[in-house]
C-alpha cells in the first residue's frame, strides 16, 4: 500500500520513510501542506501521515481541504498533545492522532490498525450501485453498465472481483485481499488464478485489453482500477 508523509522535517521524513518501507509499504513524501493536496490528487494514498506544524499550509488546513474531496484516511502527528489539539484533528477528519515523540512500534501499530479499518469500510454498504471511469456497477441486479448504457455480460466471480477493485478505485489491492473479497475466506486459490479473471474482465470492459485504462497490474503487489 501507498503512504503519503508530511512533515516539514527532513529527519522525520526519513525515519517514517525508513519504518514503513521496512513493513512494505510504498512511501511518497511531501515537506508542507500544499505540496500534499497536489500529491494526494495525484498519487492516490492508501494513508496520509500528517505532521501538524508546517510551513505555507499547517497539517489541520491541509486535512480540512483533503476531507472536502477524498475519504482517504489520515493520521495526525504533532508535538502538540493537548487534548484540545487531538480533538481539532479528529473534527476535522482525522481517524487517529499521534503526539509526538512517540515509539515506532506504536506507530506502525496505529497504521495496521487504519489500513485495516479502511479495508472493512469499503464493504459497510455493499448494494450502493458505484460508477467510475465510464463504468456503472448494481450490486442488488448483479448489472455492469459501459459508458454508453449497454450491458456487459460477467460471471458472479468477475462481477465479484470487478465490485471489489470498483468500490476501491485508487487503491492497488493485494492478491490477498481480492481472494478474499471474491471468493470467499475459505477460498485456498493462487495469485495465477487472479491473473486470469483479470484477463478475462480486461477483455470485456476495456477499449483495448492489451493497454488496459482502466485495471492496472502494480507489479509486485497486485492490481488498481483507476479512479475518472
């Protein structure tokens, strides 16, 4: 997964860098609140770690403006551990904050916890019909729609698959996480066996399946289906 970290501090920058891209996850950075709404647009996070003291546009400001677009999830650090600062962050949108100094197994602790809460959150409403890059999905009919109103003909376990990386657009979700939202928990299949019902959903809803737009491989980790 990707983390965008904030902070104006070049030394925390580079221990948050050097803890999270231990645990695996893609680390992007940025120095100051304005840099981050551009890289957050761009970059599409799995989390935002956001230092609160920063030149040109401070933490609370930039956490503000990311909520009036994105759910993406924040974390807030700040040497400010006053309760009256926790609960301006968590107002403004915030789902954890973090004083500083703090310990590093804590925080990598609070990240897991995030990512795994905003992993469950994307299914609290499972029948909502999602529309994305030209793509119209209802769950309650079991239709998928091109941009030009004509149905598209899936099996459940493509519709299933194309639901997950649909409702999580933006985001590159692992092998793991798409077997277990397609098939089932129980279910014991190989990544191999994902490769190919994204063959087989690429020949059916994109343009030119050899150059997919729409669902994209991130090698090594899984796969993405761009956001409009």
């Amino acid at each position: 997964m990707r983390i965008l970290v904030v902070d104006d501090d070049r030394n925390n920058v580079k221990m948050l860098g050097f803890l999270l891209s231990e645990e695996g996850y893609e680390v992007v950075t940025a120095d100051n609140g304005l840099t981050a709404l551009r890289l957050v647009d761009s970059e599409h996070p799995d989390l935002v770690i956001l230092d609160v003291m920063m030149p040109q546009m401070d933490g609370l400001e930039a956490c503000r403006r990311i909520r009036q677009t994105m759910d993406v999830p924040i974390l807030m650090l700040s040497a400010k551990g006053e309760t009256t600062d926790k609960v301006s962050g968590l107002e403004l949108g915030a789902d954890d904050y973090l004083p500083k100094p703090f310990e590093p197994s804590e925080l990598l602790a609070r990240v897991k916890a995030i990512l795994r809460r905003s992993e469950i959150s994307t299914y609290d409403d499972p029948e909502a019909t999602v529309a994305v890059n030209g793509l119209r999905l209802e769950p309650v009919s079991n239709r998928v729609y091109d941009s030009r109103g004509q149905a598209i003909e899936l099996t459940p376990i493509e519709f299933r698959l194309l639901h997950c990386l649909m409702r999580n657009a933006g985001r590159t979700l692992t092998h793991g996480f798409l077997l277990q939202h397609a098939w089932g928990y129980e279910y014991d299949g190989y990544s191999n066996q994902i490769a190919v019902y994204i063959r087989r959903l690429r020949s059916k809803v994109e343009s030119d399946p050899t150059q997919p737009r729409l669902i994209k491989t991130v090698r090594g980790m899984g796969y993405r289906f761009e956001r409009d």
